[in-house]
C-alpha cells in the first residue's frame, strides 16, 4: 500500500535526543493504521485509541452500546496522551495512531509534544472517497480493534467533517 513512500523521509528524522512523533491524519479507512504499524515495525512505540477501546471495552455495538462510544474515547484518549507524555520524556519514538480530522486537535497536540520535548512529522493519508467506501465495505467484515464498522451515513459525516490539512507542515501521501 505505501510501496511508494520514501520512509526516509521519517527515519532521517529519528535522533536519541529529540524523539519523533509521528501524528497519523485521515479519514477512516485512508490506511493510518497499516501505516502506523509499519513505522511500529521500525521501533515506534504505536498509540492507538481503536485498541484502547477494545483492550478496555470490547469492540463497539457488540460488547458495549453504540452510545458509550464518545465516552470510552475520552477516557481512551486521556490515557494515551498521558502515556505519550511518558513515551517522549523516556526518549522513544512515538506514532500516534489517530484520526486527527480537526485542525485545532491536531494543534494541540503538536504544542504537547514539543513542551515535552519532542519533534512531530503530521502525515496525512489522502484517499478518493470512492476508495473509502470500498476499503470499508472488507474492513467491516473483521472483528477486531481496528475495524470499527463504518457505515455509508457515518463515513459521510466524516468526510463532511473532515478538515484536510492546509499549510501544517504536513506530509501528504495520495493513497
């Protein structure tokens, strides 16, 4: 899927004294996670909230009504960042296995990983919607952490929301 890509472009970036975190953009299905655990391969520490969910909760609609799911991805997330926070103080090399669909989110934790000490490389995913949809309707039919079920309303509403990195310092791969 990412034959293409220059992974130098990332390793290069790698030091024992500054380390990198590697912030994962795009919109489900877009390959973040198959991304994420290529650079896992290469050492980084991956920090996924899909995962979270399931390890604590159980896999969405199943083990726990669709409700609850803003709610375990709050707690999720809290727990990932403060272990992110860890990660960079011990040096390690982080990719963090989200959808960083909004600007301001995206931000914020760009100004958390440098007050702690670290460097970040935004890579966003771009994928034809059309792509998506056919990406999803196969993920769908998995059970487990990383194939949340996607439906044609839900994508729509992500891709509605969506807000495409602009002028970020972004690192874009047309997948």
């Amino acid at each position: 899927m990412f034959e293409k890509f220059n992974f130098d472009l990332i390793y290069r970036e790698r030091d024992d004294l500054t380390p990198l975190v590697v912030m994962m953009c795009g919109v489900a299905g877009s390959g973040k996670t198959t991304f994420s655990q290529r650079l896992e391969k290469e050492g980084f520490f991956r920090l996924s909230i899909d995962e979270e969910i399931w390890a604590t909760n159980g896999r969405f609609g199943i083990d726990f009504p669709m409700e609850m799911i803003e709610e375990y991805k709050k707690e999720a997330e809290r727990k990932l960042r403060n272990q992110l926070i860890k990660l960079i103080q011990d040096k390690q090399q982080v990719v963090i296995d989200f959808s960083f669909w909004n600007r301001v989110r995206r931000e914020q934790y760009k100004k958390l990983i440098e007050k702690y000490g670290g460097k970040w490389k935004l890579i966003y995913l771009k994928v034809h919607p059309d792509d998506l949809r056919e990406r999803l309707k196969i993920r769908n039919k998995r059970f487990d952490a990383n194939a949340f079920p996607i439906t044609e309303e839900v994508l729509i509403s992500y891709l509605n929301g969506f807000e495409t990195p602009k002028e970020e310092g972004e690192i874009v791969i047309e997948n």
